[in-house]
C-alpha cells in the first residue's frame, strides 16, 4: 500500500477530521519511526508496511477510546530494537564483554595487574587464550556470522552458529585447534573458554529452568555436551575447569535474575568448577514492564481482547497465561527479526486479532 | 505525508547554489542602492535571518555564473535583470567578482592572546589579509571555472598606474604559497595548547589586499581580469570592538578603489556598549539597515510581497497542487463552532452596549443605526464586532471628564470613528472575550514575521505541516486551514517560543521574565474598555534620560539592577527579541522605544501593528520586572 | 601508528563499583601520590569522585581547585551557596596548604570565551606534573568550555616529545555519571556558535580548496537551538547524528530521533545510514566510531576533495570525552554554543550528590 493511503487509512480509523498540533505531529512521528526503524521488521509479509498494519490492528478495537489508548501505547511505550540497533549490539560484545574477560583471565594467569591492557594483549599468552575461546550461538538470533565478521581477530573454527555441536564437528575442533596450535607453539590443545551467546532473554527459562528438581533448557544441554566431552579422551573442553560466560545482546532484569539465582543452585550438582556467568549489553531493567497500576487502560484492553486460544505447550513453561508474555515478562519490546513471546499478547497474537508485529512461531513450525 | 519545503535548510544555509537561488526572491535586492555600491563602504546591517548572508552570497562567482547561465528562465529572469541594474551581471555574465570573508571568532580570540595590543592588532590584519588574499585567489579561479589552489599560477598581479613604488609582478601561485602559510602559521599558533609562538614580526597594522588589488591588474592566463573586484565582510560585529573600529577606519580610506562591503548584525551590541543606537553623521559610507528598510511604510507591501514569494516558491516545491499559502488559509470564520461563538459574542455585546448606556439618550443614534445595520446583515461575525466597537467608542465618550449636555450625537459622529484600528481592537476584545480566532489570514501572519525572513519561514513551515496532514488524511485533496485551526497554531507556537527563550538566548531566564512582564503590562493596557491606544499596546518607551543611565549602569558594577538590565536588554535587542525604536519623538519628548517581536504577541492577547506602546515606562520599572516579575501595575497616575 | 590504528583501540576504563576497586588495587601496588583537579561549580555531584578516592585512603597530595566564575551569567543563591558548601567540605578534606583553588575567567567583559584560553595557559607547564603517580582530572563540575582545552593540553603534555625527558605518571578522567542531574541542569542562552579553543583542526582555513564539511554532533536532550547555530555556522554538506545506544534506557534513542526529527530529516536531510550508534557508558565507543565515520568519508570523498570533519557534544560528559579523545587524536573541529549560565529544572536532593562513577585512564601504566 502507498504510504499515502496508509496514512489516510490511520486518519480513519482514529476519526482524525480536521488537523490540529497533535495529529501532524502523531503522523509525523508515526512516520519518521516507521521508515527508520518499524518498516524494518522482518515479519511484515512484503509490501505491507508499518502504518497499514497500524491501521488495521487498531481498526479492529471496537471504540475510538480504545484505539486512541492502543495507539498512545504505541507511542508512549513500544520499545522496537532495530537491525541497526541490533547490529550495534553484535558489534561491541566483543570489545565491551568478551575482550575484558580474555584479559582479566590472562592477566590472572600472568601475574599482571589487569589495568596493564597493551602489556596483556602484547603477551603471547594473550592470543593463545583468546584462540582457544569457543563461540557458541544459543539460537537463530545470535547473529554468529555478523559476530564473527565484526571481530577480525576470531578465526572461524572457533565461531558456531549453534550449541549443539555433533561429535565428528568436535573432533574437528579439536584437530584444528591443535594444528594452529601446535605452529605456535602452544602447549594446550582444549577450549578454556566458552562464550554461549543468544539475542535476547526474557525470562531466562529457555536457558535454564528447574521443575522438581529437573533442569532444563540449553545451558543444561551445553553442561550435558561439556560432560559427555571431558569424560572422552580426546577431549575439546577443559572439563570442569571451562569457564562459561552467557552473553546477551538484550536481556531482562528478570532474565538475568533468574539465571544467576538458577545457575547458583544448579552449579551444586554441575560438572563445572566454577559457575557460568550472565553478560548483556542492553539491560531491560523493571521499568519497561507493562504493569496495570501504570497502564490501566491498555491493561483492560489486554484483558478485553484476550484469548486463550493462543495459549500452548511452551507457553505453559512460562508458568501462566499469555496475556502479558511468556512467563508474565510483560514486555512492550519488538526485535527487529521478530517478536518475543515475551512482549504483551495484544502485540504480537495471531488471535483474535490481526497482529500489529506478526510472530513468527519456532515451536509451531517445528511441529508442523 | 510529503515533505515540507520550509524545513529545508533555510536560504542562509544552502549550499548549492540553485537551491539557494530559487529559495530567495529577487526583491530582496531593492534594498541596495544602485549608485553607492561601488565607490564607497557600504556597511549593512540586519538582525540575524534577516538575509544579509543571502544577498552576499549572491555577487560571489558561482551564484552569479550561475545566474548567468539560467538568466533567461522564468525563475531567474526577474533576479537577473535586477543584478544587471545593480551592474553586476552583463550580457556575457558576471561583471563583478565578490569575495566573501567571514569575521567570525577566531579573529576576536586574537585580542586575548597574552601578548600586547600592537601585536595583537598585526595578527588580525596579518590573518584577515591572508585569508583575503586566498579567497581573492578562489574567487577568482571560481570565475573562470578553475580550480583552486592548483590553477593559481595562472593569475598574475601586474603593478599599474596607481602604483607608488615600483614593484614586480607576483604570481598568484607565490601568492597563495605565502598567503597560505601565513594563514597556517597565525591559526596554529592561535590554537595550540602549547602557547603562543610570536609569529607577529613581518605583519602590519591595516590590510594589504585593498592597496595590492588598488595598485595592481590581474591578469588570468595573461589577460586582464574584466570584473570588478568587491571585497565583502559578513559577520562583522563577531570582531572586537578594536578590530571593528581598525577595520573601518582602514576600510574608509577614499583612495582605496575597489569596492567594500561590511554586513553586521543591527547594533553590534556587548556589555560595554549595550544600547549604542547612536549613529556618526555626516559619514562618507552608506548605510543599509533592512529591518528599516522593510518597515519603511512604502516599502512595507514589498517587505510582504517578498514573504509572499518566498513561501510560494517553497510551496511549488513540495508538489501537492497548491500554488500559495494564502490558498491554504481560510479568511473567514466557517465552521459551525465559530459560527457558534460569533452569535454569542453578537448577543452578549448588544447587550452590554446597550446596556452600559442606558439612560443616556445620547448614543441612541448611535445605537439605533447598529440594531438597523444588524437587520439587514446576515454575518454575526462582523455584527459582533460593530457592536463591540461601539461599546467601545460610548466608553470612550463616557469616560471624558466634561461629558457635554445629553444631546444625541450623530450617526455620521460614530462612522468618523469608524477607524480600523477601533475595529482591530474590537476583534481582539472579542477574540478574547468569547474564544474566538484572531491570528489567522495571511495579513496577520505577514504581521507575525517581525520583518524577518527567517522568522516568517518558521511560522509558514508549522501552518504548512497542517496543510501537509490535511492533504495526506483527506488522500491527496487540499482542504484549507480554518480560522480556529490556524489562530490555536499561532498562538501555540508564541507560547513555545517563549518558553524556550531561555535556552535559546543569553541570559534567557531574565529576557524571558522581561518579556513576559512587558506582555502582560501590555494586555492591561490594551484590554481597557476604552482602548486608549487602539489596537492596543505592544512596546515600553524610556526617556534619553534613562537610555543615558542606563549606558553609563551598564559600565560599572554600582547599580546592579541597571547593569542586569542592560546586558538583558542587550540580548533580547541582539536576537530580535525586543525590537528597538530609538528617536520616537512624541509628546514633547524623545524616546527610545522596545517592541515585543509580534511573534510573542499572541501569547498575551495582543494586536500585531506597532501602532501603541506605552512611554514613561522607566528603566526602574523594567529593573524590577526583570528581576522578580510583572507587579500588576499599570501606569493610570502618568496619564 | 597507521592513519587507520586508534591511539585508545586498547583502552582501560573503571566503572561503578569498579574505580574503588581500582583504586585499591593502584594504592597496593605502590605508594601514590596523586595530584587531583576538579571543579568549584554548583553541580552537586561535585564531591562524588574526590570523596571516593578519600574513602579508598590514597594519597592526595595536592588538589588543584578550578573556580570558574560564571563571568557574566547570574548564578542564583542555591547555586552559590552549594558551591560554597563544597569548597568548605573540601576544606576540610585537604590540608590548607594542599588545596590551591585556581581561578579562571571564562568570559572577557565584552562577552567572548576566554575559558579555554585561559585554562591551557593555567596547566602548560610540564614540570607541575613531575613527582605524582597519578594526575586526576575530575571533570563532573567542569564545563565542556574549560576540560576540553585542560584535557587536550594535558594530552599535549603527555604525547610530546619535548618532556619525553620528564617522568610523567598517570593521566586519568574521572565523571560522576547522573543522567537524572543531567536532565535538570539546562542550558541557559548562548548566543552564537563558536570553535572549542584548541580545538579548530583545519575549519576554516582559506588555503584548503574545496572543503566538505562533516558534521556529527552527539545529540543530547534540548539542545535544538544549539544544533540550528551549530549547524548554520558551518553549513555541513553531511549530518552524522550520533545516538546514545545501547543505553540505560533504550528508548532514548527514540526520543531524541523524534525530539530531532524536524531537524535531522527534513532541514539536514540527513541519509539514515549515516546516524551513527554509540555506547551510551563507553567514551571509547564513541570515540572508535568517530573516527572510523570520519575515516570511511574521507577515503570515499577523496576523488572530490578535502573532508573536513566538525564534531559537537550535546549529551553526556562520558559521551562528550569520547567526542573530546576523537577531535583531540584527528584534529576534528570541536564546535560548541557556550551557555551564558544554568537553569536548574528542580531541585537537588542528597539523591543528585551521587551517581555512577567513570575513571577513564587516558595515559600511563595500561599503555606501556
């Protein structure tokens, strides 16, 4: 649709007859955030574009008063993280996270202040370290190929798009790493760090989660790899002695409350020796969270057009109803590939309504 | 929605030069008066936007090639006849080669230097020679379409007639070689962290450029160079007072033969001499100030007919098939919420007319011809107003001391009263009475401009966007803006530009709480039944008395209130805040009168013509306003 | 160093909890003698960083207060009186005489600038800095008008070759970040655009032919008129705006686009790829993106003419020494619209004396 009409569409809908100060500038900003971010989201099936999926979620409200609530939401709240946002978050992991974790473990091992960063990243130990850290991608999000080509100094045998790693890939590993090794002289032929990196938690629980006394999710899948490895021979990882950073482009503050507090009691009957340890670069902290003492007009929304039609297995890992996200995160946030789950329902259901932000299902494909 | 062609950058800041030419209208050039350009110093002066930049710009080589080459599309034709009046422009193209050097900071960092006075002086000149004399050197290259520095060798200075001593031909390519390493030497050394090196020794005290362009031809690539050479400083109060001074004096020499001009903000205004209005007669330069210029009441249509032409020239520009901003503006009240108002704001003021004069039967003619007026008229709207304006006019009679005897004054009594300032004044007590649209139509938005161009832009920018949303939400067909519709705008933005007045200008807390005090003395009185100064009042008058104390407050630190005052003053002049009137001569006084710039009018309710300000205000009175406020009173003892 | 290498690629920066501990470390290593420079203004987390240092029991040998009198803007009696206050708690902290207030003019009586000259001239005698381990510079109560120049001639001192003889020790930054005392400190006037002493580059001179000038101004809230003189005075042919993100809070990112949106999009035209993204909590991002941006234009635009890149910081001062390491690094012009006072939005509580303090270590032990 031409942008023209979408905006003529919206004047409709929301019964805007003659301007004024606030509707020109409604559009205006409607459309400047549309062109530079909201058009971007990759779930908008081609050819249709921000405002006209704006129109028409809103169009589905049933009075002007809601639409105008849904709307200020819109504006006021929506928390939408660009691919060039994202593309930032990718970018500076690697000199904001993981470059400082390199040094700190160097300079522990070399005996040197840790502030002395050019005699640290001079030393030879240095880039033995750093070669033999792992990049794993803890999903689709993780972007490993862009982390990768942002950093120059990581070679490709040590960047995977997945945790998930076959035995005939380790032994791979293994060989290569060894044979760059070996030609600098180094004496060590195991991964001494891994750095398990995803796009976004919101809850933390496809982490790491705990059901009578069962864990689950993929840190407890990777600890299942880790042991599996350090009891083979030819092992890839320093066994017990790996040291485990979860990195995150976004995370919540609920994530990562959870994870450290699940991480502490898992870490009693794990095979490593010391913890793995939580990393973002963008923290959502409580203040993004749809709460209905703060929201009460979107929030009775949310319970007017509410169906627990969409409600489904994995969901119910989250420990409740949709309405506000999965596990209840109560988020307005949209990632420029997709939504979270996470984000409150009225965003991103496929039912009752049209969607504003479409959901593409991992878990429904998946069964399909 | 499209994009809207006022927010484009405005014509000060264009860069490529077509743009630049279709943004500014040709009559902008009428202000240079054709027979004192060439031969003297022409200094011109305007607040800032007000487009002295633009008109500089225009004689510099590539605007004029330019124009040169487009000179006979419709666009152009109009702007290209003036330049050739002005002997700038020929049949063969430019006439003139302008060099434009700018006088900003860098040469005023030079006089806090730590080193002495005689030094600091050869700095400046030895920088601005330099920078002349490079510029020269690109202008000229610009002429011929050569590039810059690499074609420099190609120019050549041959000693003439004029000169005194004799002397050697320079190439331009040594030129620029020395010039640029003057530049490079003098900048370094002015910036480094590392202090200041003396490079000071082979400078001298006034500019070499004018003597060596006096005293020289230029060829180019052997022949000499047709056009005339002006020299053109632009931001010329951004120069210490000394530098300024030096500058002038060196720039009024009349042997120098070739042509200057010094474009400078209106009343170079700075703490030590804050309200210096004071002008040397008897000059040997001309003077060109553009506000004056504009507000000349002769010229004052003209002043509009540029606006008018720039805003259309913009509105083609965006493509939404409407010519003029006037076309997108309703003059009229038509909607049913105006209509509304408009028949109870007729009731309410036939009744209170008739009302306040009851017993009197001296209006009854008065009143009798309104009520027949009414019944042969169907707009309420402009009943309301006869009706207000006669409420108005019977207090007016009421209120004179020696009421004559109760005899019944004449129908044709009443008409001769029938002045449009009354009716003006009618229509704003109205407005503000019953919620009523008073800023609207293109007149008042002309009004609104406060005779600058920049200004203006804004203000036609924000009515446009709305003009812009209307297209888009109604898919394409222009609606035009209704009267409440434009007035809510109007005086939206008054009230935003207030509010960020102290943001946006020095010492802003205190302009704005002047400000704001002189508004709301302002509306107290306007808003009087008797409209004593009708349309009302939008300026304070002090005496020469005052201006004096307040000069000499200015320079010491006894009396601080005034000293506050005046560096507030100064400000609120320096960004056409406060418009300055000095040399008002009116009842058997001389005063210097402060405008508010009709920009902040709206949001105190008042009318846009400079008709009424109130003297005798006082530079005590305004002391105290800057410092705490409005304190209520009016002025009623000094009637 | 390559044109293309960064003097601070490897950098060393403390945050939060971390100077403390930095500090301590720093102490147990070796007796220090630290010569600490700060403000005398109103800002009330002037205290923050010195307090610190105190708490952490290193040695101040010296501290060199600057009074910057307002020159010619009115400072009101809560300004002065905790301006006073923290002249009297430092007082007490320092010995009489181990406390030498300097004071710097920042304006002529005709109301130009004179803050930087000034402040270079104070601190440009390399010998003051001999016999301390660390020099400090507390910038939180500093106008940009007054650290830049300091800091670029500290810099100057330290990088040249003449006092290569001299033992100099450590140079760093200190900043107490608030974002919420930030937000009620605003901006009184300016009237005009000037160059940062110091800090010209190559902007205006008349020998270059054909300059293209860049302009990136580090946007910040209510700074429009400030960007409008900015920009008019040096008609950019290019707008790289840069944006806070990551950022403490995502959103901000939003908001200011939508704050600049009349400016950024309709009156510069600026091409979306050229909004540049910067840590909002590491000076070194923004600085590295900088100069990358300044880099790639004038590689591409080489065949045309001379870039000449003009930078302006309106956030942050942890986002304005970023701008300041850049400009001072790659000769950029530094541009800046001096306020001619403060207006303060509230009032501040013991809430506003603190915030999240930044030690940015600029010179010395992490660059041997």
């Amino acid at each position: 649709m031409k942008d023209s009409l979408a905006e003529a569409l919206l004047g409709q809908v929301m019964e805007w007859g003659e301007t004024d100060l606030t509707t020109s500038n409604t559009l205006l900003s409607l459309q400047m955030l549309a062109s530079q971010k909201y058009d971007g989201y990759e779930r908008f099936r081609p050819g249709r574009k921000f405002i006209e999926s704006l129109a028409n979620w809103l169009r589905q409200f049933r009075t002007v008063d809601e639409r105008r609530t849904a709307l200020e939401f819109v504006q006021r709240r929506l928390l939408f993280i660009s691919n060039d946002e994202m593309e930032q978050l990718v970018g500076i992991l690697y000199p904001k996270v993981i470059r400082p974790i390199v040094r700190h473990y160097v300079s522990n091992k070399l005996g040197v202040p840790r502030y002395a960063v050019r005699r640290i990243e001079n030393d030879l130990e240095f880039a033995r370290v750093r070669r033999q850290s792992l990049f794993l991608g803890l999903s689709d999000g993780a972007r490993m190929d862009e982390f990768r080509r942002s950093n120059r100094d990581l070679s490709t045998e040590q960047v995977y798009a997945t945790y998930e790693v076959s035995e005939p890939r380790l032994d791979e590993m293994r060989s290569q790493l060894l044979k760059e090794q070996e030609q600098n002289d180094g004496d060590s032929s195991r991964f001494e760090l891994v750095f398990l990196i995803d796009d976004f938690a919101g809850s933390g629980k496809t982490i790491l989660r705990e059901k009578d006394g069962v864990y689950q999710g993929r840190l407890k899948r990777f600890s299942d790899l880790l042991s599996s490895d350090s009891s083979t021979e030819s092992s890839v990882f320093s066994g017990p002695d790996t040291e485990i950073h979860i990195c995150l482009y976004v995370a919540t503050k609920q994530a990562v409350d959870h994870l450290n507090q699940a991480i502490e009691s898992y870490t009693k009957v794990a095979v490593w020796n010391c913890p793995p340890q939580v990393h973002f670069v963008q923290l959502l902290d409580d203040s993004h969270r749809i709460e209905p003492g703060d929201e009460p007009a979107f929030c009775a929304l949310l319970d007017d057009y509410y169906e627990d039609a969409i409600e489904d297995e994995a969901k119910q890992i989250g420990g409740s109803s949709s309405k506000f996200g999965f596990a209840e995160c109560a988020l307005p946030l949209i990632l420029s590939h997709n939504t979270p789950n996470n984000s409150v329902s009225l965003l991103w259901a496929p039912s009752p309504m049209l969607a504003l932000f479409p959901r593409f299902e991992r878990h429904a494909q998946r069964k399909a | 929605m499209a994009q809207n062609p006022f927010r484009l950058r405005a014509s000060e800041q264009a860069t490529i030069e077509d743009q630049f030419l279709s943004l500014v209208g040709p009559d902008a050039l009428d202000l240079l008066p054709k027979d004192q350009l060439w031969d003297r110093l022409v200094i011109i002066e305007s607040a800032p936007g007000a487009g002295k930049t633009t008109i500089l710009r225009l004689l510099t080589p590539p605007s004029l090639r330019l124009l040169s080459r487009l000179k006979d599309q419709d666009a152009y034709r109009l702007l290209s006849e003036q330049l050739t009046d002005l002997g700038a422009l020929t049949e063969r193209g430019p006439a003139v080669v302008g060099i434009l050097v700018n006088c900003r900071e860098q040469y005023a960092t030079i006089q806090d230097l730590p080193v002495d006075e005689q030094v600091q002086i050869r700095w400046f000149f030895g920088l601005l020679d330099a920078r002349l004399t490079l510029l020269t050197l690109r202008s000229i290259l610009a002429l011929y379409g050569l590039s810059y520095p690499r074609d420099a060798h190609r120019i050549e200075f041959l000693p003439n007639e004029n000169a005194t001593i004799v002397s050697q031909p320079v190439n331009g390519a040594q030129l620029y070689d020395e010039a640029s390493k003057a530049e490079n030497n003098l900048t370094d050394s002015l910036n480094s962290l590392m202090g200041v090196t003396d490079v000071s020794a082979d400078l001298s005290v006034g500019l070499q450029l004018p003597r060596t362009l006096h005293t020289s031809d230029i060829l180019v690539d052997g022949k000499p160079l047709q056009q005339r050479v002006l020299l053109m400083f632009d931001d010329v109060h951004e120069l210490t007072l000394e530098q300024r001074l030096a500058l002038r004096r060196d720039l009024e020499r009349r042997e120098l033969t070739v042509a200057r001009w010094l474009a400078q903000r209106s009343q170079a205004v700075e703490a030590t001499e804050p309200l210096a209005f004071a002008r040397t007669e008897g000059r040997d330069y001309a003077e060109i100030q553009i506000e004056e210029w504009a507000r000349t009441t002769r010229r004052g249509q003209r002043f509009y007919s540029l606006l008018d032409e720039i805003s259309n020239r913009r509105i083609l520009r965006a493509q939404v098939g409407v010519e003029t901003l006037e076309a997108c503006l309703l003059t009229t009240l038509s909607t049913d919420r105006e209509f509304e108002r408009a028949n109870d704001a007729k009731t309410i003021a036939r009744r209170s007319a008739v009302d306040s004069v009851r017993g009197h039967q001296k209006f009854d003619e008065w009143i009798q011809g309104t009520l027949e007026a009414e019944a042969t008229t169907a707009d309420a709207f402009e009943m309301a107003i006869d009706w207000r304006k006669l409420s108005i006019l019977m207090s007016q009679r009421l209120g004179r001391r020696q009421l004559p005897l109760d005899i019944p004054l004449a129908v044709s009594e009443f008409e001769n009263r029938d002045s449009s300032s009354i009716r003006t004044a009618a229509e704003l007590f109205l407005a503000k009475e019953h919620r009523l649209p008073f800023y609207y139509g293109m007149k008042r938005i002309r009004q609104l401009s406060s005779w600058n161009i920049e200004q203006f832009l804004r203000v036609a920018g924000d009515l446009f966007e709305q003009v812009l949303a209307s297209v888009t939400l109604s898919r394409g067909s222009v609606s035009q803006l209704t009267a409440t519709q434009q007035d809510t705008l109007i005086r939206a933005v008054s009230r935003h530009r207030l509010s960020v007045l102290p943001k946006e200008v020095p010492f802003g807390e205190d302009v704005q709480r002047l400000v704001t005090a002189i508004g709301k003395f302002c509306q107290l009185e306007t808003f009087r039944e008797t409209a004593p100064y009708a349309p009302g009042v939008t300026g304070v008058g002090i005496s020469e008395s005052d201006v004096t104390r307040l000069r000499e407050a200015a320079q010491s630190s006894k009396q601080p209130m005034l000293q506050r005052l005046s560096r507030v003053l100064a400000s609120a002049i320096a960004n056409n805040v406060l418009e300055v009137r000095p040399n008002v001569n009116v009842k058997g006084g001389t005063w210097t009168v402060f405008f508010l710039n009709r920009l902040y009018c709206p949001e105190f309710d008042l009318p846009l013509e400079y008709s009424g300000y109130k003297e005798r205000v006082g530079i005590d009175r305004l002391a105290l306003w800057t410092a705490s406020g409005f304190d209520g009173q009016t002025l009623r003892l000094h009637q | 160093m390559t044109p293309d290498q960064l003097r601070w690629d490897i950098h060393y920066m403390a945050s939060g909890d971390e100077v403390g501990s930095l500090w301590r470390e720093l102490k147990s290593t070796r007796q220090r003698r630290i010569l600490f420079i700060c403000g005398a203004g109103f800002d009330p987390r002037a205290l923050a960083a010195v307090s610190a240092l105190i708490e952490v029991g290193v040695d101040i040998v010296e501290c060199r207060l600057i009074e910057f009198g307002s020159g010619s803007g009115l400072p009101t009696e809560e300004d002065l009186s905790r301006a006073e206050r923290h002249r009297s708690h430092l007082k007490k902290m320092f010995a009489e005489n181990s406390l030498k207030p300097i004071t710097i003019t920042t304006r002529n009586p005709e109301g130009r600038s004179t803050g930087g000259i000034n402040i270079s001239a104070e601190f440009r005698e390399a010998q003051n800095y001999v016999g301390y381990t660390d020099v400090v510079v507390d910038i939180t109560a500093l106008p940009a008008e007054l650290y830049f120049p300091l800091i670029g001639t500290l810099l100057a001192i330290w990088n040249s070759s003449s006092v290569q003889s001299l033992e100099l020790g450590n140079l760093h930054t200190i900043v107490c970040d608030n974002p919420q005392v930030d937000s009620m400190i605003l901006p009184e006037g300016g009237d005009k655009a000037e160059l940062m002493y110091g800090f010209t580059g190559t902007v205006q001179r008349a020998s270059i032919g054909d300059p293209i000038p860049i302009w990136a101004p580090v946007l910040g809230e209510n700074q429009g008129e400030h960007l409008q003189k900015i920009a008019e005075y040096h008609r950019p042919q290019v707008v790289a705006p840069v944006l806070p993100f990551p950022a403490r809070a995502p959103r901000r990112c939003d908001h200011l686009l939508l704050e600049y949106r009349s400016l950024i999009f309709e009156t510069w035209d600026v091409d979306p790829s050229d909004i540049i993204l910067a840590d909002e909590q590491n000076p070194f991002d923004v600085y590295a993106k900088l100069c990358a941006f300044a880099s790639d234009y004038k590689e591409s635009l080489s065949p045309i003419g001379t870039t000449q890149m003009i930078v302006s910081s309106h956030s942050s001062k942890l986002h304005s020494l970023g701008v300041l390491l850049a400009a001072w690094e790659r000769r950029f012009g530094v541009t800046h619209v001096q306020p001619t006072g403060h207006v303060v939005n509230g009032s501040f509580g013991t809430e506003h004396e603190k915030g999240e303090l930044f030690d940015v270590w600029l010179a010395g032990e992490p660059y041997a």
